[in-house]
C-alpha cells in the first residue's frame, strides 16, 4: 500500500495519523526525560508536540469523513481543533487554551525556524507533553465511542 491517503481506507487513514501523532508526542517526552534545559532548548520538543497535534486532529477529522482537508493539512492547530468540536470532541480549558497558544508559533514555523521566535515564554516542556497526551487520550475516547478501534484497525495493517 503506497502513502496516498486515497488508497487507504477512513480507518487505516485514522489509524495511520494518530499512531504517527503518537510517536512524535513520544519523541517530544523522550528530549524532555533528559532535564537538561539546555538540550532541551536545542531539541524540536514544541515542534515534536505541534506535529503530533496537527496528526491527532487530522486523524479525527478524517475518521468523520470532513469535507474541508484544509482544516487539518496546515499548520493552524486551532482551525483543526475547532473544526474537531464540530464532531463532538470536547478538550478541557487547558488543552484548548494551549493549543490556541501554541497555534501561532506552529503556524509561522518559529520551532522549526528560530530566528522567527523573537521572544515568548514557552510552557513547561514536561507539562506541554502531559498536555498533548491528554489530548490524544481525549481523542482516542472519541473515536472509541464512535467505533473506532485504533487498536484493532492497527493489527489489520
């Protein structure tokens, strides 16, 4: 199977994003585990976790067949999750406020580009990881409770 999403059904699509946005969070804990700030400035952690958002957030508009791929192939982490909220996803104050924050600097690609952070005040890079993977655990409820099984869609691949 090649890497056009037409290809692959709306389940194997669903699964592909979040178990792609799993391993970008997981990649993200994995530079924070060092507690060394310095590494920690050096590596692409909110870069990590913004990648893994915009993966979680595709695989859920996908998985209800969303008709504007727009919403969730750019970098506008809030445009993806409030088009999520039409579907029923429901993120806590937090989650949503730290997506809204982070939306900016993923959209202008200041993680990926230095020089375009100027100066902010990041989050806790442990925290913004806690936070992402609450996320994901929301999404993945969602899905559950919409009938799909990533688990069980990932052992048919």
């Amino acid at each position: 199977m090649g890497n056009n999403t037409e290809e692959r059904s709306v389940s194997e699509q669903t699964a592909f994003r979040f178990a792609y946005a799993v391993n970008l969070r997981h990649g993200a804990e994995r530079i924070t585990e060092k507690d060394d700030p310095i590494s920690i400035a050096a590596l692409p952690v909110f870069l990590l976790l913004g990648f893994a958002l915009e993966n979680a957030f595709a695989c859920y508009l996908i998985s209800n067949r969303h008709p504007t791929p727009a919403d969730y192939k750019s970098h506008d982490l809030a445009r993806a999750m409030n088009a999520c909220k039409k579907y029923g996803l429901i993120l806590s104050k937090e989650a949503a406020s730290f997506v809204e924050d982070q939306t900016p600097m993923q959209k202008n690609f200041a993680f990926r580009y230095p020089e375009k952070l100027g100066t902010i005040s990041l989050p806790d890079a442990k925290t913004s990881c806690k936070i992402v993977r609450d996320i994901m655990i929301d999404i993945d409820v969602a899905l559950k409770m919409k009938g799909f099984s990533l688990e069980r869609i990932a052992e048919k691949m």
